[in-house]
C-alpha cells in the first residue's frame, strides 16, 4: 500500500533512486582511469549495494514486497 501512494503522488520511492545511483556508479567506474578515483567509486557502489540489499531484505521480511 504504501508503493501505491508513493506512486499516485508522483513520487519514486527510494529504492528506487538508488538502483538509478547504482547504474550512474557503475558507469563511472568503468569510465575512469584513475585509479584512486576508481577506488573511492567502487566502495561507494560496494556501500550502495549493501544498503539496497538491507533494505530489501527488511521490505521481505514485513512482507511489504
């Protein structure tokens, strides 16, 4: 239910920005040449993941997904 007033008031829930972030890092990533730049990007992806991963896991278990 609450996806759904999420959904009729036009707003993206965040998981779902953070899947969009997601892809913006994994680009960049692939992208750079620096290798301390591709460092720091793939830890904030690695963080990323973790965090989408938690918090998916958390939708499961209140059977909110």
């Amino acid at each position: 239910m609450p996806m759904k007033i999420l959904k009729d008031a036009g707003a993206v829930p965040p998981e779902i920005e953070w899947f969009h972030e997601r892809a913006r890092l994994k680009a960049a990533v692939e992208a750079t040449t620096d290798p301390s730049e591709r460092q720091r990007l793939r830890l904030a992806l690695i963080e990323l993941e973790q965090k989408i991963a938690l918090r998916l896991e958390a939708l499961r278990s209140n059977a909110s997904l």
